[in-house]
C-alpha cells in the first residue's frame, strides 16, 4: 500500500530535505523513524527538495509498505520518534498510482523578510533580514514582470539539475505588514535556488540600486551573473503543494501568517 504524509520541519536543524551520508537530512529522519513503525526500511518520495535552512509548513511525502497501522500510527506514532524540529501532520492511504513529485501541479512558497536597521534576535533563523528601508510598489512593479511561463536561467543555481530552466510562475506578490514584508510565490515548479535569488533581486530593486525593469531585462538575458546574489533561506517556507482532487488528499496548504 501506499501512504501519503503532511510533514512540518523547521530547516534549521537539517541539511535540506534530501537524505545525506551524515543522515542530516529530513528525509533521513523521517525514514529512521518510520523503519521503527513499519518495521522494514521505508524510501521517502517528497513533492520537493527543500535546501538546508529553507523550513516547511506543508511538504507532501509518499511512502510503500506491505505493514497495515491506523493513520494514527503514522502520525502519533512517527511523531513520537522523530525530532522535536519535525513533525507529522496527518497521513493518508492513497493510490498506487499517487507520486508525491510528480502529480504535484503547483507548489507554493512564502519568503518573511524582516526589514530594520538591527538583526532579528527572537525571529533569528524564521526570518530573513534587510537593513535598509524597501520601496514595496517598486518590488510589486518588478514581480509582476515574472509571471507566466519563462526561461527562468537567470536565478537558476548552477548546481540545479532540472531537465529544463522554463517554469510557469503563477504568482508572485509582496506585501508589507510593518517592518515584515510577505514575498509570496507559486507555480509548477522551481529551480534550484530559485526563489532565494527572486528575493535578492528584488531587493535590489526595493533598495534603489536597480528599477523596476531591470528584473525584465535580467530575466530576458538568461545569465545568473545578471541578478543579485542567492539570498538567505531563513525566511523560506514550502507552504503547500496542490493535487488533483480524484487522489482524496486532505488540506495540502497551510500559509506561513496571516496579517491582520
């Protein structure tokens, strides 16, 4: 059978999602702890590859095992095992035919930055940091020239190994609440660093140093030496992941903050 899981993890305390010789990754935790629940070695398939620093408040997981437990016992269960920085939010039997990766249609992000002239002490490590004052209408003017379907090179890691650089970005908004400003991203899917180096070049955009243009100007050019450096991954949350409704997934999204 197979079984689908929710996962909550603050990725401070890993190396990314992806399972490491260390096992500091979160695939290795979780694994661990469910070799102990299923009791035979279990391969965790993730909707996506989180890198180390980056946190999630909904990564979809799959799994195979020929062991039968409640849903209680992969969510209480596995819990119980695991660190405290990651946790189960609820688990489901699902098709044989569901893939966690590759019947994810849209995948959504939320990047906190904190903007201040001294570093977060309370938020350090949930949130990114810029010192300097940010023209929010400036960085909205610049998102806005991302979306739809592009070749996507420019803030593509070059370690990055996905078959090719064009994605379709659904949604790109800022908002600002105080001193946080709330960068919101979806589409199909992401590059390799890609939306930490959307919010660097952004803020180059909100600080003065560049217009609004230039993020079409770089875009078009296709060069990572273009844009702005790879921006913290502090405050980045995979906040959710969206599936056809025939595979009977419960709720797959759950928002970083909700400003009132």
């Amino acid at each position: 059978m197979r079984i689908a899981l929710a996962l909550e993890y603050d990725g401070a305390e890993f190396c990314g999602w992806q399972s490491q010789a260390s096992g500091c990754g979160v695939q290795d935790a979780l694994e661990k702890a469910l070799l102990q629940v299923a009791t035979h070695p279990v391969r965790v398939h993730a909707a996506g590859r989180t890198d180390a620093g980056v946190h999630a408040k909904s990564q979809i997981v799959h799994f195979d095992t020929e062991t039968v437990r409640p849903n209680t016992a992969w969510v209480r269960g596995v819990n119980a095992l695991l660190p405290a920085a990651l946790r189960v939010l609820w688990a489901c039997e699902v098709s044989d035919e569901f893939h966690a990766r590759f019947n994810a249609e849209r995948r959504y992000y939320q990047y906190l930055l904190q903007v201040r002239e001294s570093a977060p002490a309370i938020m350090a490590g949930k949130v990114g940091w810029y010192h300097r004052p940010l023209d929010l209408a400036a960085m909205r003017e610049a998102a806005a020239m991302l979306l739809g379907e592009h070749d996507f090179s420019t803030f593509r890691a070059a370690e990055c190994q996905a078959k090719s650089p064009v994605k379709h970005l659904q949604q790109a908004d800022i908002t600002q609440h105080g001193e946080f400003f709330l960068f919101e991203f979806s589409a199909n899917a992401f590059l390799h660093h890609m939306i930490r180096n959307l919010v660097g070049s952004l803020i180059y955009v909100g600080n003065g140093e560049q217009p609004p243009d230039w993020m079409a100007k770089i875009l078009e050019h296709r060069n990572r030496t273009h844009a702005a450096p790879t921006f913290s991954p502090d405050g980045l949350y995979l906040t959710g992941v969206h599936y056809d409704a025939k595979w009977g997934l419960p709720e797959c999204q759950r928002k970083l903050i909700v400003f009132e």
